[in-house]
C-alpha cells in the first residue's frame, strides 16, 4: 500500500469553544472524524488553557498519545503523562496581578503547577507554588479595560483572553503558538504543516503562525479576520468539516 501524502500533519485543537460544544462534550462526528485522522497518520494535539488534569480525561476519551499543550503554553507535554517544558510567571507579577484583582473586585483565577486557585480560595503564601497562569472574569467592560492597562504597563506578560468576558495572562512569549512549535520540533514537521484552530484571543497567534488557521463559526471577531478560513461552530461539529474537507484530501 502506498503511503497516502497529506499536505498538513498535525492538527492543534483549542477545547472550549472548539472542541467541545457548549455541552463541554465531543460529538460523536467529531469522535469519528478525529479517529480518521489519527488512523491516517495525522497528530492531533490538544492545544488548551486548560491544565493538564482538566484536558487529560477528553485526550483520554480521543485515545490520543500524541503531546499536548496546556494551560496556553505555559507547559508542552511529550505524550499525556509526561511534562516535556514548562514556563512559570514570576511571583512577584502574581503578586500584582492578585493585588489588581482585589483593587477592582473581579473574579480572578490562577493555576499552579499543583492546583487551580481563585477569589473563593486563595493561599496565604504565594512562595510554596510554581504559578502558570493568571485569569480574570468581569462582565464589566470598562474594569476589564482598566485591568488590561494596568497589566500592560507592568510589562513582561502575554495577556490574551479565552471568552469575551476575561483575560488570561502568562509569561511574555508564551502561547498556544509558542507551544506548538515547540510540538512541532517534538515531532519533526514545520508550522507550514499545522492546523491550528480555536475560537479566542489564546488561539490567535497559533491561528497566525500556522500553516492554515481555522476559526470556529462561533469565534471571536478578531480571530476570525485573522483566520485562513471560518468553518461551522463548535454545536455544529466544525472539527469534522476541518479534517474531512481541508485535511483528508489528497
């Protein structure tokens, strides 16, 4: 049997909003057609903010051993159980970003290497942990943008957002891009030879660095002027339309 060649090798999978429907599930069309792939020798990667135990149990239910990029690429997984990079946010920053939070009254989020932590359940020293990622959720439009200001000035982060309604910030440099490169050397293939597909400002630079980005019918405005191509939304299997119509095509 002759090997079949496919322009693009790896397919980088944002979750929510992506992957999963507003149900936080994966269609069974979207099972099928993922298992396709990965029968045809493609590599699909989950590229999430999500930690890696809250991403883990969908690879798991996927079959997939392939790396995996979580918490926005603050870490790059070899297979699902091993820890390839990891990119921590100095302490002093979260200490500032926690201040900001308490100063505006926002919900705020953060995960350590250990353990996800937020307004309800904060430790009493930040010296103990290894800090990932820093999140905040306001519904108001003009705090969030007095947040984003502050943090700009602070300098030495990469702040994105995964809904409408927060920001998400991990060290300067670091993404889903940044993981998935790093993914891409694992594995031997270039940029040119991704799928990259998401629905929000975390997916963004991974959008633009690959060789064809995808957004989701649901996605942001912005990741959609940015996208190669819009497909259907996350409750109408656009995973599916992806690999059957742009993947798995001589």
């Amino acid at each position: 049997m002759g090997e079949k060649h496919y322009k693009y090798k790896l397919l980088a999978l944002d979750m929510d909003g992506t992957l999963l429907n507003d149900n936080h599930e994966i269609t069974l069309d979207t099972i099928n057609w993922i298992n396709k792939a990965i029968q045809e020798g493609i590599h699909v990667c989950l590229s999430t903010g999500r930690a890696a135990m809250h991403a883990l149990p969908y690879g798991q239910q996927l079959g997939l051993e392939t790396p995996m990029v979580t918490v926005n690429g603050s870490e790059v997984w070899k297979s699902p159980h091993e820890l390839w990079r990891r990119y921590l946010l100095d302490r002093e920053l979260i200490r500032k970003m926690h201040q900001i939070a308490v100063e505006t009254d926002s919900w705020f989020w953060a995960y350590s290497t250990e353990e996800l932590y937020n307004r309800d359940r904060w430790p009493d020293t930040l010296d103990t942990q290894e800090w990932l990622k820093f999140g905040y959720n306001t519904e108001n439009d003009e705090i969030r943008q007095q947040i984003l200001l502050k943090l700009q000035d602070m300098g030495g982060l990469e702040i994105s957002n995964s809904s409408m309604t927060n920001l998400e910030i991990n060290p300067a440099g670091i993404s889903k891009a940044s993981g998935i490169a790093e993914v891409c050397d694992l594995l031997g293939i270039t940029m040119e030879q991704v799928v990259a597909v998401g629905d929000s400002l975390n997916d963004l630079a991974v959008i633009q660095a690959a060789g064809l980005g995808v957004a989701m019918g649901n996605a942001q405005d912005t990741v959609k002027e940015a996208a190669d191509l819009v497909v259907a939304s996350n409750n109408e299997d656009g995973i599916a339309e992806v690999i059957r119509d742009y993947i798995l095509v001589e």
